[in-house]
C-alpha cells in the first residue's frame, strides 16, 4: 500500500475540516424559544448580542392553558435551546416538543432548560397523584413571583447557554453576574448590599430572618433595618399582612415578602370554585378583615371585582410577567410591589385608591390601567 505524502495529507485534511469564518463575519445567535416572556427576558439579559429569543406566553396569559399554534411548532422545531419551567405549569409543553420533533431540545437534552432545577418548591403534595384534581403534583411551580428565586433561574438559564454555545462563556458567565448584582440591588438596595453583599443576604433570606436579623442589630447607632432598600423596602407596607388569593400563584412572592395568604377564591389549581367555597372565603375575609385580593389579569374579572366588593376588599389584578406595557421583569416586580402597596394604604386611608382615570382602584388594579407607570430599569 502506497503511503500518502505530508502534502497529500494536508490537501485531504483541507477538504475534510470545516473553514474557519471569516475576519468579521458573525456567528450565527442561538436561537432560544422560551415558554414565558420572564424567562425570555433573563434569556436575552444574558445572552446579549449572541442570541434571538422568542417567548411564547406573556404575562396576561394563563401560563397552565396556552394553546400550541403552528408556528410555535416551527419556532422550537428551529431552536437550539428551549427555556420552561420543568415543572407541571406548561401544560401544553409535551405536545408542543412532540410536534417539533427537535431532539435538541428535548427534556434531558443539552438544549432543554428547567428553570425550577435547583429551587426547592413549596407546598409540595403528599402524594403526587391528580386523582383529586390538582394540577401540580411536584409542587408550587409559580416560581417567576419571586426575584430572589429569579438569580437560581438565571443562573440555570447561563448554564444552558454554555452548553449549546460555549465559544461565548465568558459573555454568559459575566452577564448572569450583572443580573443577580441587579437583583440584589434592586431587592435589597444599594446600602445593604455594600455593607454585606449578596452571598450572606441570600443565605439571610434562605433562613427567613433577613428583616429579623436587621430589626435586631444597629451600625453607627441606627437599626440596619433602616437601611434596607429597594422592594423589599417598599414591601414593608404589606408584611405581616393577609390577602386572599385568586389562584395558588403567588405563595413565593408572599414568602419573600412575608405576606399572609389565608385562602384561595380557587381552592384547587384549574379547578373552578364552587359558590359555597367563594361564600365561605368571603365571609372568612370579614371575619378576619382581609381586606387585599390578589388576583393575575387572565382570571375573570368581573367575578374578581364582585369577590371584592362583597368581602370590603381592594381588588389587586396584575399582569403575572413581562408584557408590551410592562416591557422588563424589572418593571413587573415595581408594578406588584406598587399595586399592593396602593391596595393596603387605600384600605389604611378609608377609601379606593384613585388612578390618573379617576376610576376606583386606578394602579392597583390592571382592569383600569393598561398602561402604568412603571420605573425604568437597565434593558439587557
């Protein structure tokens, strides 16, 4: 056998290995197909300039019942990494892999992200059976309610970046660091974070005695409590108070929050409430003056508005993630922060809290501003 000379070799290696790309010429984006816009705006948070992310279900849409489309089919047919929650909320997610058929992205695949991975989920069912009804057998999926749960989805978001496209790690590594400095900041205000940072603050909120630890301590002679910031600045007006909820959506919020959710309008995820339960809640709230519903935008409205003026409430509707008026996740917490600060000091001065429309409820609710003032945050 004639063996092949150097030059041979080189000419052969030459048609075999792929070209490198030209001086200037881009890389193509990776192409991210996330289930809900909150995940979709962290996906481009950090992915930048090196990705095209298309969202699916938007923050006035029930995230359990979106119905597949066609072109949804083509979009994650196409894409290199799927972005859900991995839990039980995207009901229609399996047969929308299915009919794209894009092993990429398949659940176990380096294209598919579970956001939830990693987060430890709240009100976990004895059993995990929907023999009874109930939708969410792995637990609490509504994790996006919370911004501190978001640096966990974040992070998951990098890893799956990574995967599909390690040439630009730095790119991703660095970015997730911005967005969880972002949160932090905007969670926990500027002062604490310089005092403490953000790795002992998580490890405070982990515990759940965060506001403990800062209303027992001083510095300089003044309580740390006082320099708390940001959201959970704001959302002192509301700890340690109840609500009533709409839907089971809202329990990592009010965790984070310290709020009290003492019923749900729906006793049992996707399954409608009987007029003895909304009864029996109604006058649960008067007894124990609960005096806040909160309830996300897509549920019926008129029976939200009818729960609330029988039980004395101020009726809280809000979008559930990023939307074209609420264009940032950083703009969504501002709004709920807002709204139900607004709900509970309208109760405290005795009457509805009035919006720029003069209607009753104005920017606590969503049914009579479709197009609130929110703060502007840092785009990605």
């Amino acid at each position: 056998m004639r063996r092949r000379s150097w030059f041979e070799m080189v000419v052969i290696l030459a048609l075999v290995l792929p070209s490198p790309a030209p001086r200037g010429t881009a890389q193509p984006r990776v192409r991210v197909v996330a289930t809900l816009t909150n995940y979709g705006f962290v996906a481009q948070f950090i992915g930048g300039p090196h990705v095209d992310v298309v969202s699916i279900a938007d923050g006035t849409e029930d995230p359990h019942f979106v119905k597949p489309k066609p072109s949804y089919a083509v979009l994650v047919q196409n894409a290199d990494l799927f972005i859900s929650t991995g839990l039980d909320l995207e009901l229609w997610e399996p047969a929308l892999l299915a009919k794209a058929g894009n092993a990429r992205v398949m659940p176990g695949s380096p294209g598919y992200v579970a956001a939830a991975a990693g987060i430890p989920l709240l009100e976990v069912p004895a059993t995990a059976s929907r023999a009874e009804g109930d939708i969410h057998i792995y637990g609490n999926p509504h994790i996006y309610t919370s911004p501190w749960l978001m640096k966990r989805v974040a992070t998951n978001i990098a890893q799956g970046l990574i995967r599909v496209d390690s040439a630009h790690r730095d790119v991703y590594e660095r970015n997730l660091q911005r967005f969880k400095d972002e949160v932090d900041r905007r969670l926990f205000g500027d002062a604490l974070v310089q005092m403490f940072g953000g790795d002992l603050l998580d490890r405070l909120v982990e515990s759940g005695q965060l506001i403990s630890f800062l209303q027992s301590k001083t510095y300089q002679g003044r309580p740390l409590i006082d320099r708390l910031g940001g959201w959970l600045k704001a959302g002192l007006v509301f700890r340690d108070r109840k609500v009533v909820c709409y839907h089971k959506d809202w329990v990592y919020f009010a965790t984070l929050f310290g709020q009290q959710i003492v019923d749900y309008i729906e006793p049992k995820p996707g399954i409608p409430p009987s007029p003895q339960h909304v009864a029996q809640v109604i006058e649960r709230m008067q007894r124990e003056n609960v005096r806040v519903l909160i309830a996300a935008v897509y549920f019926d409205q008129g029976k939200v508005r009818t729960v609330a003026e029988r039980a004395g409430a101020v009726p809280v509707v809000i979008p559930m993630g990023v939307t074209a008026q609420v264009p940032t996740y950083w703009d969504v917490v501002d709004f709920w922060v807002r709204s139900i600060a607004d709900a509970f000091q309208a109760r405290a001065s005795g009457h509805p809290a009035v919006g720029e429309s003069g209607n009753p409820v104005g920017r606590v609710g969503w049914m009579t501003v479709l197009a609130p003032e929110v703060d502007d945050g840092p785009g990605p």
